[in-house]
C-alpha cells in the first residue's frame, strides 16, 4: 500500500474500529511499516485526517487521535440530518432503473450482514449505501460537507453499530431509504432520512458517559 488515498482509507477504517484510543499519538515511522508506505505518504494521509477533524497535529508532538464527545457528535449528526435529508430528496429525483437496483442490492446485503451478526460489514455497508445516495442526488457541495462531518464521529457510528438491536432498527430505516429513493419520492426519501438521522440522535444521547467532554 503507498498510495496516499489508500493510507487515508485505512486509518480511518482503523480509527472507526476501535484500533486507536481517543488521544492516542500516531507515531510516523510505525505507521510507515504498519502500511508500507513512505513517512510523505504517511504524513500527508495525517494531514488529510487532520483537516477532517479525526486527528489532531500538536506541535512538535506530531498527530494524534481526536476525542470527538458525545455531544459534538449529536450536534454533527443534527447538521447532518438537514443536508442528508436534502440529498435523498434530490437522489430520488435523479435516480435511475440502475441506481434502484444497486440500492436494492446493497439492502439485501445488509440483510444478510445483519442476519449473521456480521458488525463491521453491516457497518461497512451502512457507508456504502450513504455514498451511493450522495453519488445519485449529485449535490457535490452537501455531499463535500457530509464527507467531513462523517469522518469526525466514525468512532460513534461504529458504537452505535455494537448497541443491542440497534442493527435490526437501522437496517429497517435504511431499507425505507432505498425504497423511497427508488420508488422516485422525494418526500418519502427526504422524510425517511430525517427520521433515520433522528433515530441516529436519539441514539447517541442513549450512549454512556465515555467520551463525554
């Protein structure tokens, strides 16, 4: 792996699951063999992370991970809620034959991600399908914005994730999604995302204490 994007890719997915504590420092020449990539491809993927507010660089120290609390990633979720909202309206507007079948698709696989007990595919998919509304409403500048937003409270979706019953509850608020976006109703959509943002919210004021500023 060298790629910068790559780097990015990973880390975040590392930071989501779990493998860094909040303030934990990123030492450079570990991340370099972790992913066998040069200490400028290392440091360029911190500093991509860093302008997306999932770590944090510290003078003369280097980078570390952010603590994101609770409440700021209630307030993100609650700025969230408007722009997704937004963007499933105009992806059902905007969506295709092709693009109802790949939404449906993805639905079958959470579905079965679901089913197994699978928390980390579910929650990797959970991504994918958010993209591919964001890819489908085409409104580059909510999706740019959701894309920073998003990345500050990986750690707290990938929480939820592990809360019992929350999979079966998120999996049955995905689906509506998919099918309003598909069916071509934007009011359904845009409804649909608000109330799943809001259950998101709701769920987040139900977290414990850790992580609290």
């Amino acid at each position: 792996m060298s790629d910068d994007v790559d780097v990015v890719e990973a880390l975040r997915a590392a930071i989501s699951r779990g493998d860094y504590a909040p303030r934990q420092r990123l030492v450079e020449s570990d991340l370099c063999e972790q992913y066998g990539a040069s200490r400028f491809i290392v440091r360029m993927a911190l500093q991509t992370l860093a302008a997306q507010g999932i770590v944090e660089m510290q003078r003369n120290r280097g980078a570390r991970i952010r603590q994101v609390s609770i409440e700021e990633a209630i307030e993100i979720a609650e700025a969230r809620r408007a722009l997704e909202s937004l963007i499933a309206g105009r992806a059902a507007e905007r969506a295709t034959k092709d693009d109802a079948t790949e939404l449906r698709g993805l639905i079958e696989q959470m579905k079965v991600a679901s089913g197994s007990g699978e928390l980390i595919a579910y929650s990797d998919l959970n991504a994918v399908l958010h993209k591919l509304v964001r890819r489908i409403a085409q409104h580059h500048t909510a999706a740019q914005v959701i894309e920073i937003l998003g990345g500050q409270m990986v750690r707290h979706q990938f929480q939820l994730a592990l809360v019992p019953g929350r999979i079966a509850v998120s999996l049955g608020q995905h689906e509506r999604i998919a099918e309003a976006i598909a069916q071509r109703d934007p009011e359904a959509a845009s409804q649909a995302m608000h109330d799943h943002v809001s259950s998101v919210i709701e769920a987040l004021r139900s977290l414990p204490a850790l992580g609290r500023a």
